[in-house]
C-alpha cells in the first residue's frame, strides 16, 4: 500500500479546526488583535455561499456524524460523491489560496503547527474528496482503500467513557479541577460540536436570539449534570467542590450584550458537560 501525498495546508477541515482553536484561545487570553484577525479571517473567508465552506461541511459531516448501520454507508459515499461533483473545483482552489494567503499574512507559518486531535480522520477524508472531484480520471485503487478507511472513520464510536467511569477517585479530581479552573485557565483542548456551533454563530451572526439561547441551554445542561453527578458521588471533599462550580454557573447571566467572556463561559459550560456525561460530541 503506497502512501498517498496530503497537503495540510489545503486541508479545509483540517484548517477550520485550527483557526477556532486559535480564536478560542485568543477569547480566552483576551488577545483583542488575534481574535478580531481570527474573526475577520473565518467571516470572509467561510461565507455560507463560498466553495470553501460547502467543502468544509462535508468533510466535517463525515468525520462526526454517528453512523450505526453498515448498509447505508454506500449511499453516504455515494452522496458525498456528487456532492462533491457540484463543488466549483477552480473557484475552490482560489478561494484556498486566498485563505492561506491571508493566514501567512497574519499569522505566519507557524500557525500550521496547531495540534487537531482528529487530524488523522480529516487527512484521509479530504484524500478520499480529492480523488472524487477527478471524475472519471480517478484511481479506483485509491478510490476503493479510501472508501474502505472512510467507512470505518463513518462507523467508528464518537463517544467517551460513560458517566459511570466518573465514579473513580481519579476521574473525580481531574473533573473537580476541571471545573474549578476552567473559568480563568487558556483554552488548549479541541472543541467539541456544541462548542463549534456557539463559536460560528458568534463569528458569523454575532449576538442573536440563536446565540442566546444556546448559552442559556448550556447553563441549564450543565446544571442537570452537576447535579446528577452529585446524585452518584458520595465523596464528601468532592460534593461540596461540585456545590462551589454549581453557585458559579448559577451566576452565569448574559447582559444586554453578548461579549467575549460569555462566549468563553458557554464554552466552558459545554465542556463540563462533556466531562460529567462522558459525551465526545
């Protein structure tokens, strides 16, 4: 099996994730220049009517949707395919490079550097898309182990451990000082989908009803799962450490307007509730 060339760089799966990475962690360090570049960069470059972000949601929808049932991934690849025939191949490649151009311009090379946790998926989704978009030029080697890789990216478990697993001391420190620390501490893990969805609709729309309300459901969620999780803990120490994060998420309010600390805290919220659930959204 020969090893297929992949260029990160052109990656736009691979590339999205990176810039939300830096525009949380921009968010959460208060770095106004990086954030507002981060911003601007996500906002033009990923227009809901541009090639760029019709690729994006395809390989995205690959790599995290949840799929049970073997008999239907031919019909998703089949889909993809043409899917992926009604993409403007040559608009796409000038919008890539247009947005390559302008991360070197503002962040330099170094930013291709960023860690994605799923790389390794998004790599051989975007290999698999570009052998499609040949048509009729397309090896059918590669066409078949691709296919063959992406089927199993399709019915692969996206989950974690289940909240059952939280019951270990362990765990328990780790979720106490999680949830304890994550309020002032930088952003550094990859985010989740609940997360990436209040991160785009804050990007794109700014402060809307749709915005609000995810922050208000994070707020309750997480209160349901702290206090399910106190339901099953019978450490003492830990109960009353868990009573401490409940009296801070209950003064969670959102003002008039929507800023950058409510976005840090939704997504702080979301990954709480990541941990107490034992959900790899």
């Amino acid at each position: 099996m020969t090893k297929r060339s992949h260029n990160k760089k052109r990656n736009v799966g691979i590339i999205y994730e990176q810039l939300v990475l830096k525009l949380s962690k921009a968010l959460v360090e208060n770095d106004k220049k990086t954030f507002k570049a981060t911003k601007k960069i996500i906002k033009e470059h990923f227009k809901k009517t541009s090639e760029l972000y019709r690729e994006y949601r395809l390989i995205n929808s690959l790599a995290t949707v949840n799929i049970r049932e073997t008999s239907v991934v031919p019909a998703i690849l089949d889909e993809t395919r043409k899917a992926v025939w009604k993409i403007n191949n040559r608009r796409l490649n000038t919008e890539k490079s247009r947005l390559i151009r302008a991360i070197n311009e503002n962040f330099g090379k170094s930013f291709y550097s960023t860690k994605v946790s799923n790389y390794r998926n998004l790599a051989t989704i975007d290999i698999l898309l570009s052998e499609y978009k040949k048509g009729k030029d397309a090896d059918h080697s590669t066409i078949l182990e691709f296919s063959d890789k992406v089927t199993g990216i399709l019915l692969s478990e996206k989950k974690s451990s289940n909240i059952e697993e939280m019951k270990d001391p362990q765990v328990n420190n780790l979720v106490v000082k999680l949830m304890n620390e994550k309020f002032n501490k930088s952003y550094s893990k990859n985010l989740q989908s609940d997360q990436l969805k209040i991160i785009q609709e804050w990007t794109t729309n700014g402060d809307t009803p749709s915005l609000r309300s995810m922050i208000k459901a994070s707020k309750i969620m997480a209160l349901n799962h702290i206090k399910e999780y106190k339901t099953n803990c019978d450490n003492p120490f830990l109960g009353s450490n868990i009573d401490k994060v409940k009296l801070q998420i209950e003064s969670i309010e959102v003002g008039e307007n929507i800023t950058d600390s409510d976005i840090v805290k939704a997504m702080t919220l979301q990954e709480i509730i990541k941990e107490l659930s034992g959900d790899e959204k």
